[in-house]
C-alpha cells in the first residue's frame, strides 16, 4: 500500500461502478489507477477522481511499471474550482492535460514537471490568462517532442539582442542581418518573438497578470500552431475545440456590433 499524491488528469468508465483515473501522480509520473466503486452514488472516491483535482489517494502503484495501480480509498483532495467551473479555461486545461499524456513517458518520475503543473493549475485557477499558460507548456514541452528551437541566440552569429525572425530552416531566431538567408521565415511582429522568447524559459512562479493584446496572442498561437503542425505532426482534438469555440465567440461579438445603433 501507498499514499499517492498527484493531479488527476482525467477519468474512463470501467466495468459497471468502475473507473480508470489517469493521474500525474508526484513520485511515478503519469499512471492509470483503478478505482473500484467509485461511480456508486455514495462513494467518497469517485468524488475525489474528478478531474482537475489535486488528491491524496490511500492505493497501490502498477507493479513494476506495468498493468493497472488501485485507490482503494482519498486521504485529500483539493479540486481547482475555477478550472472545472468555467468552460473556456476548462477547454485550455484539457488541451494541457494532452499534451503532458503524449509527451511524458508512462510511469517514469518527472518532479520538474509535476510541480510545473501544478503552478499550471494554480494560475488558472487565478484566472491567469488560460490562452497565455497553455502557451508556455506548448513551448516548454516542445523538446519532449523532439523539437528544440533556439528561441535565444541567432545560431549564425550568436546574437542575442537586435531584430528577431523565426526561421524553420535554421531551427530558430534569426537576427535581422540574416533575413536574406531565409525567404520562408515567418515574419514576425517583434512583439510576438519577444513574448516566444519569454514563454520559452519562463518560471510559471513568476507569472501574475498578463495582459497582451488579441493581435500579439493571435501572433503567439500561430508561430505554436505552425510548430506543432510542421515540427511535431500533432493537433489533437482539444485544439481544434478552442479554435471551434473561439470562432463562435469571434461571431457571436460581429452580431452584436452589427446590432447596435
């Protein structure tokens, strides 16, 4: 038996009063625990399985890595309200959630990360700016992928200061004086390269309000969008929503312009 501390990431049904809860546990990484009962009405576990849901589970770790661990019974749990509550920041913790399942191998220890996430659900649970965090871990988790741009130094001269494009060819910024060199560079507003700069290294402790204009985070998402299309090969289904849900909110603000005197 062991107490198991971790984020609970999301849940299946299993069998008829079952489930499996996909959790991002402290000291094994992501796992899948069963959890007996818990879709009974009654059941203090199956209270605890929600997703979002910081937890302390009294269970059993997969032997040896493999097959299923248990929650037989929660010593703690601490859901973050204001991310299961609010559907737009919801849709942004799911897209999240994705990215850490696909990018951090099964059951192998991830402390950095773990406690990266967490400061994750805590600012969202703030009302930080959801499009500005889901950003961060889209850029920092890019090397778990396998692609690692240079968002600090042009990697022909060093420089690291001066006027900044994204180069695919060259595998990141490249400085002003080397614009010729690349004709399929994404010309970018040197606001956009900034805040790529920032979000690429930044310590998730150190963010309190953020405030950036539509044009800048519609600039941010499109260089993402363009990595994780071209570079990783990956848009999962939770992407496609936000960019579904924002269209929809994109309409419904034409509409009322369009109505008032």
């Amino acid at each position: 038996m062991a107490l198991i501390e971790g984020l609970v990431l999301y849940t299946r049904p299993y069998r008829d009063n079952d489930l499996l809860v996909r959790v991002f546990t402290k000291e094994q990484g992501i796992m899948t625990l069963m959890a007996r009962g818990a879709k009974k009405a009654k059941s203090k576990v199956g209270f605890a399985c929600q997703a979002y849901s910081w937890t302390i589970f009294d269970g059993a770790y997969p032997k040896n890595n493999t097959g299923l661990g248990f929650i037989n019974d929660v010593q703690d749990s601490h859901p973050y309200k204001n991310v299961v509550g609010d559907i737009n920041v919801s849709a942004y913790a799911a897209l999240i959630v994705k990215l850490l399942d696909l990018a951090l191998e099964e059951g192998k220890p991830e402390p950095e990360w773990y406690e990266k996430t967490l400061v994750g659900f805590e600012k969202l649970n703030e009302q930080v700016d959801p499009q500005v965090i889901t950003n961060i871990f889209e850029l920092q988790l890019l090397p778990a992928f396998g692609v690692a741009p240079n968002w600090q130094a042009d990697p022909i001269s060093g420089a690291v200061m001066g006027v900044f494009d994204y180069s695919e060819k060259y595998n990141g910024i490249i400085e002003r004086s080397h614009f010729d060199l690349d004709d399929q560079r994404l010309n970018l507003d040197q606001k956009v390269v900034y805040y790529l700069r920032q979000f690429s290294a930044i310590d998730m402790n150190k963010i309190a309000k953020v405030t950036l204009s539509l044009m800048t985070k519609r600039g941010i998402q499109r260089v993402i969008d363009y990595l994780y299309d071209r570079e990783v090969g990956l848009k999962p289904k939770e992407k496609v929503f936000i960019q579904k849900m924002a269209a929809f909110e994109g309409q419904l603000t034409i509409k009322a312009r369009k109505g008032k005197p």
